[in-house]
C-alpha cells in the first residue's frame, strides 16, 4: 500500500511559535557555553548592534569572546517581553530580559546576573516556515 505523511504546521503555519524557538535557539547559544550555535539559525544578511553589514564568522567570535570572560556560563532564565511580527513583511523583532549566572574561576561563587537583548529576524528565503536572526543588539559584545 501507498502511505503519504504530511507535517500539520505546513498547512497550518504557527508564525509565533517559529519566532519564539529561533529567538530561544539564539538566547540558549549565547548564554550556554556548552550549546553549539546552529548557523542555519542566521541570516546571510547578517547585521552588528549598529546596523551594519557582519560576517557570521565575526558573530560567532564576539560570543566565543563574551564566553571566555568566564569559567562558567548558563543561562537561569528568559522572557520575552515583546514580540512582534510583521507577517507581510516576513520580519520580527523580539525583546527579551536574559537571567544567567557566570563565575569567573573553578571553586568561584556563582553571580547571577540579567541583560537585555534584541532580535530582529526575517523569514527564510528558503523555508516558509524558517525563521532567522538578523540583527542581534546587547551591549555584552
């Protein structure tokens, strides 16, 4: 017999959905040392916190450079206090107030410690249903 199998979110897209798991992606590769970051998670019009055009290269030193000021690195907590998305324009923009704890040597106390970090992400070009991030803006790097 033939057997066909579909994926439910093809036909009913969850636009928010897909922004909040790029955005935690995102968030979860900066604040855990131990998370690999996906590049298939950026756009190849990538932007620094000034709007200018960067290389994905360049991104992932900053944050392998914010990661090596401490021994430890992990994220306690996110929200996101806002999200917006522009479904015609296929562009988002999420705020999000990050908790972590860092210490700075093996045998350290832990300080918990809270940043502010805004994404803005565009549809894939390539995937409905994709959702990439576009311009990233802390002051951490």
């Amino acid at each position: 017999g033939w057997v066909n199998q579909f994926v439910y979110e093809e036909f009913y897209p969850k636009i928010s959905y897909d922004v909040r798991s790029a955005a935690a992606t995102c968030l979860e590769s900066i604040f855990n040392k131990n998370v690999i970051i996906p590049e298939e998670y950026f756009s190849e019009d990538l932007k620094d916190s000034i709007g200018l055009s960067i290389e994905l290269d360049e991104l992932f030193e900053k944050i392998k450079n914010f990661q090596a000021l401490h021994h430890q690195l992990k994220i306690v907590k996110y929200d996101l206090k806002q999200v917006e998305i522009d479904a015609e324009n296929q562009t988002a923009y999420v705020a999000a107030e990050v908790i972590y704890k860092t210490q700075t040597a093996k045998g350290k106390r832990f300080i918990t410690q809270n940043n502010f970090i805004e994404l803005y992400l565009q549809q894939s070009k390539y995937m409905e249903n994709w959702w990439e991030i576009k311009q990233v803006i802390t002051n951490l790097f």
